[in-house]
C-alpha cells in the first residue's frame, strides 16, 4: 500500500512540476510577444506610409 500512495505522490509532484515549467514557458513567450509586435506594428505603419507617398 506504502508503494502505491509513493507512486501517487511522485506522479502528482512531476505533474506539477511539469504544468509550472509549460505555464512559465507560455507567459515568457506572451511577454516577448508583447515587445515584439508594436516594433512589428511600427515597421508595418512606416511601410504602409511609403506605399502611400
């Protein structure tokens, strides 16, 4: 019985672990995000500008 609620409990902490690093790993990726797309939007507005002129 010992084994089984070991078990349970390793699967459950490398659950955890697992979620943290994937949730850490999505909001870095949305905060460079962040940063990058208003240079995007700069550059889009500026090529748009050029076209027009």
């Amino acid at each position: 019985m010992k084994d089984i609620l070991d078990i349970v409990i390793l699967v459950m902490f490398v659950f955890m672990v697992a979620m943290f690093i994937i949730n850490f790993n999505r909001q870095q990726i949305d905060k460079f995000k962040d940063k990058i797309e208003p240079k995007d939007k700069d550059k889009n507005n500026s090529l748009k500008e050029n076209i027009d002129e």
